[in-house]
C-alpha cells in the first residue's frame, strides 16, 4: 500500500504524482472516480473512457445488464487481467 498527499490548487486543481498515475493505469484524459463516506475516500479507481460508437447495440446492452448487476452487489472473482477479459466477453 502507497500514500499520497494531493495539494488543491487555485480553481480546485489537482496534480496527481506519476507513480499513483502509474499504479491506476491513467494518462491525460482519463478519469480517476473516487468513493467517499462520511469525509473519507474509502476506494478509488482509474476509467478509461470508450467512445460507443465502438459498441455494437447489443454489446451495449450487454453490459448495461453488468452494469446492472455490479450495482446490485453481484461481482466477478478473477486472479488477472486475462481472467477479466474472458469472463466479460463471454455470454
């Protein structure tokens, strides 16, 4: 486990240390979602945003349904990145 302290900037700007950068695999442009409860971020996390235009209507579908699903507490147990990619892509 690392820390970071984040210093706010004028206009609530915010540089992020190129090892915290590099351990939620984001660069510039991406988005970093925080989770917070009762003053204390309790999980963050990198996005990468696709544009779904890159999505088929039924892959859209797909994972509205998973999007779904994680929200109402169910989730996927894998050990690696290959074992997340089969497990999403798969029916």
């Amino acid at each position: 486990m690392e820390k970071f302290a984040l210093r706010i900037a004028s206009k609530r700007q915010v540089t992020i240390p190129l090892r915290l950068l590099e351990i939620l695999h984001i660069d510039e442009g991406d988005v970093l979602e925080l989770t917070a409860k009762d003053g204390v971020v309790i999980s963050g996390r990198g996005l990468k945003l696709v544009p779904a235009s890159l999505f088929t209507e039924e892959m859209l579908e797909d994972l509205r349904k998973r999007e779904k699903s994680l929200d109402s507490g169910d989730g996927i147990d894998v050990n690696n990145m290959d074992q997340l990619a089969t497990k999403l892509l798969s029916p």
